[in-house]
C-alpha cells in the first residue's frame, strides 16, 4: 500500500513537472517574442508588463497549488500512519509498526481504535508547536507579546500619573493565590491518598479475586471502598477544605482541579485495569496483571486521563524548552492579571452604582467580550499548550496531543472533540462508551445528553466552589445552548459561514460568563448579608442588591 502512495505522489510529481514544461515553453516564446521587436531592441515597457502578469498568474496559481500539494500530503501521512499503527494484546501504546492488508479497513479518526483497545498513543507533538514554526503563524504570537507590553505600559503610566511614583504590588495576584501553604498541605494530601488507597485497593480485589468463594461479594464489597474513597475522601475532603479555610479564589481552583483531576485519574486506573484481571481469573492463569506502583505513579503526573502501562517515550528532555513552557505560563498569569487589572475592574467595581435594568446588562455583556476571549485563550495557551507539554517534556511523554485545530471547527460537535482532547477522551471512553455498553447502542443521544449533563455539573461545581457561590449560567449555556447547538450545529456543517457563527457564538458565550459572574461577584462583596442562610448561597445577589455610596 505504501508503494502505490509512492507511485501516486510520483505521477503527481511528474504531471506537475509537465505543467511546469509547457509552462516554460511558453515563457521562452514569449521571451523570444520579445527579442524580435522592432530595430532589433528590447521593449521595456513591454518586459515589465509580462513580468507583472506572469507574476500576476503566479500568484493565482500558488494558493491552488499549495492547497492540492497540502491535502494529498496529509491524505498520505494520515493513511500511511493508519495503516501501520497495531497494537499489542493490551491494547496500550504503540509498540510496532506494520502495513495492515486490506482495502476495506475503517479508517481510524485520530487513530482512535475499536472500543475494546480504546486510545491509541503515538509518538507526536502539539498542534502549536508544529505551527510556530511558520513565521506567519508565529506573528500572531508576537501580536499577544506586544499587546502584553502595552498593557503593562498603561499600567504604569496610569498608576505613575495617579500615585506620582511606580506602583509594582500586584494586589490582586496576591490576593488570589493567597493561603498557599494550606494548599500544599491539602495537595499533598489528596496525593498521597490517591497513590495509596485505589492501588491497595486493586492489588487487594486483583490477587483475591480468582482464590474466593464468593467472587462477585469480593467485587462488590471493594468497589464500595472505592466508592468510598472516591466520594468521601477525595470528594468531602478538599471541599471542606476550601469552605473551612476560606480559601481566596486561585488557591480554591487549584485544589478543586487537583481534585478533579485525581478522581478522574483513579477511575482510569481501576476502570482499565479491572478487565485484564477478569480476563486473567477466565483463562485460569497463574500469574495476575497487576501494575507496579512505579507504572501508577507514573500515570499520576502524566498529562493523560487514561491509564496504560507503558506509553511512547521521547529519547531525551529538553530542558530549555520545559524553562520556556514555565515562562510562558508565568506570563499568561501577568496576562490575565493586566486584563482584570486595566479591563474588568475598572468595569465592574461601578457598574451597580445604577440599578439593574437591561440596559446594563446589555452593556455589561459587550464590554466583557474582549476581555473574556482573551483570558479564554490564554487559559487555552497556559495549560493546555504551556502546562501539558512542560511536564511532557520532563517525563519524556511521547504524544503531545492535548488540543487539535478547535479554531477551524464548523461545528460545535468537532470543537467539543478538540478543545480539550485530555478530558474528551476520559469522557468518551468511560462516560459515553460505557453507557452505551450498559444501556446498548441504540441509546447514542441518551448517552451524549448524559455525558453533557455530566460535564455541565462538573464544570458548574468547579465554579461554585472557586467562587464561593452557585449562579448556574454556565451550567445553563453549557446544558441547553450547547447541547442544542451539539446537535443543530454539528458536523455536515462544513461551509466557512458556520466558523464565523462558531466565532461569534463563542465571543458572546464568554462575554455573558464574565459579566453575569463578575456582577455576582462585586454584589456579593459590596451587600453581604449578616447571617445568611443557605438559600442566600444560591439567590443571585446581583439582581437586587445596590451599593451604599
């Protein structure tokens, strides 16, 4: 099969080189033409009119050039790597590499396998790293730089012509990741618990499980410990945490994160480690695949929701290019902090000197668009790109995967797929898949509402517990518009219009959450409540409270 891509690129190529001949031809007959003029001399005008139209039709010709080269390049790549990506018996990551027969063979999108494998894991780097090696790609990313100096010079300009000198505190960063040291220790916590409890748990269920006389009471009474761990131990711990210690809004992200994150992790390992042992205990054999402890810790840092014992590894660690992820980070924190800092404070500390009326609203909404996308795509920038590959990079993890091209999605269903493939593939092989194997198949758009339903509470959760109060309005954009538009808006959608309405919908979408959570989040500051009760939690305090100046 390889062979007949080669020989396809070749006639392209040689089809090309004909093109190319005749279009030679044609120039050197046009130049001869040329020479002929009258008294034997060259017409000057008339050599700089031909150049300028040949250059005019090269020009024309280049874009449909460049495109046909660019998609049967990738056609053949994207073939080549399917049809020699196998995997072991284990369905973990690739291990060898070999032509598979047949021409009636699915085409495996991003190399997905068939459910029973589940991810396949390749040796590849991030989409971004891959584009910043285009010097007009790599432009856009010095536009961000530059829009960054200039927010830092009005910063202090503005702070120099109020305070009559520099003002360099940054309060606010401060402020959010305050109690640093009660994270730590909680982080440490929910840690060591997670390496500990759900592997002795396994090991436990795993090397009792083929030896007891009730194999399905050892099941059930394991997975209830686990439940327990899970709900109780990583679920109630850290949230206590946070209420108890009154945690300042960063400080409170990170440790809900970590706890996400390590709940998700600890589904994975149990969840693709519980068939190999049933397996095991079916064919009577001896010995019980249980991971090392040093293959679990491993999966705890790797940046991947799904567990395998061996992943594809980079050679070496670039410890230059894990210096400048970390720096990057480090400069999309002062991003984020020059835009609250220049754009939404000054915004929202006035906004409810007038009463809550549409108008305001209104306002509120599209002044919060600029700054909303930008903290949504340095969000996207700082831990998905910078984040993930820093610790890639120092764990020589092979595929760099974590996002793929959402900004040319068509569709909401393809940018759900691509914004965040990390906690897209969790969901759809242990939320999406899993249901249909409970409920069959038949049940497809009663397993994607559950898979929306779960990653709506979710998200609504992180928020309410980051923010100290519940005003679900990303739940309801996320559950009702974006579900809605999951299914009106998805794939045949191919035309570049429905980009521009992703685009938009998108910059509305984070306009609306900024401004509805930002408004919530200075009433509550500026009307606090004596004695408030657990309904004055979830009441939006934005809609009746006003300022006392």
């Amino acid at each position: 099969m390889v062979g007949e891509e080669k020989m396809c690129l070749r006639k392209r190529l040689s089809k090309s080189d004909e093109n190319l001949e005749e279009s030679e031809e044609e120039r050197n007959s046009s130049e001869e033409s040329l020479e002929t003029s009258s008294n034997g001399r060259i017409d000057i005008k008339q050599l700089i009119a031909k150049k300028i139209q040949l250059t005019a039709e090269a020009e024309e010709l280049k874009p449909f050039f460049m495109k046909e080269v660019g998609s049967h390049f990738d056609d053949f790549v994207t073939s080549l790597i399917e049809k020699s990506a196998s995997l072991d018996n284990g369905g973990c990551a690739v291990t060898t590499f070999s032509v598979l027969k047949g021409e009636n063979n699915h085409r495996a999108k991003d190399l997905r396998a068939p459910p029973e494998h589940g991810k396949i894991f390749v040796v590849r780097q991030s989409l971004l790293d891959e584009l910043f090696e285009v010097d007009h790609i790599r432009t856009i990313y010095h536009m961000f730089i530059a829009l960054l100096i200039l927010f830092i010079l009005s910063t202090v300009v503005v702070d120099y012509i109020d305070e009559g000198r520099l003002v360099l505190e940054f309060s606010l960063i401060s402020y959010a990741f305050g109690k640093l040291s009660i994270v730590m220790w909680t982080w440490w916590t929910m840690f060591l618990c997670t390496l500990s409890i759900p592997y002795f748990l396994f090991q436990r269920w795993a090397r009792g499980y083929s030896k007891s006389s009730h194999p399905v009471i050892h099941s059930l009474f394991h997975c209830l410990l686990f439940m327990v761990f899970q709900m109780g131990i990583l679920g109630l711990g850290p949230t206590y945490v946070v209420l108890a210690y009154t945690l300042p809004p960063a400080s409170r992200c990170i440790v809900i994160f970590e706890q996400i994150r390590l709940i998700m992790k600890a589904h994975s390992f149990v969840r693709e480690n519980v068939p190999r042992v049933l397996n095991s205990a079916k064919k009577k054999s001896r010995t019980v695949p249980v991971p090392t402890v040093n293959q679990y810790l491993y999966f705890l840092f790797a940046p991947t929701l799904i567990y395998r014992d061996n992943y594809p590894r980079t050679p070496t660690v670039r410890w230059s290019y894990v210096a400048m992820q970390f720096a990057q980070v480090l400069g999309c924190l002062f991003y984020v902090y020059y835009i609250f800092e220049r754009l939404c404070v000054p915004l929202f500390r006035n906004i409810k000197q007038e009463p809550f009326s549409a108008r305001v609203l209104v306002l509120c909404v599209f002044n919060s668009i600029l700054p909303g996308v930008l903290i949504l795509l340095l969000i996207f920038f700082a831990f998905l790109h910078c984040w993930l590959n820093a610790f890639a990079e120092m764990l020589r993890f092979g595929d760099r995967m974590f996002y793929k091209d959402w900004w040319n999605s068509t569709s909401y269903s393809n940018y759900y797929r691509t914004w965040n493939v990390v906690v897209h593939d969790w969901l759809y092989y242990y939320a999406y898949k899993d249901f249909l194997w409970v409920f069959t198949k038949k049940f497809r758009a009663a397993a994607m509402l559950a898979v929306f339903a779960v990653s709506a509470v979710v998200h609504e959760y992180a928020l309410a517990l980051c923010l100290n109060f519940f005003y679900p309005v990303l739940f309801v954009l996320f559950m009702f518009f974006g579900m809605a538009f999951n299914f009106v808006v998805n794939d045949s959608r191919k035309r570049p219009i429905w980009n521009v309405m992703m685009w938009t919908s998108l910059f509305a979408g984070n306009g609306v959450i900024l401004c509805f959570y930002s408004q919530e989040w200075y009433a509550r500051q500026h009307c606090p409540l004596k004695n408030p009760t657990f309904l004055d939690y979830i009441q939006p305090r934005s809609w009746t409270c006003r300022y006392m100046f």
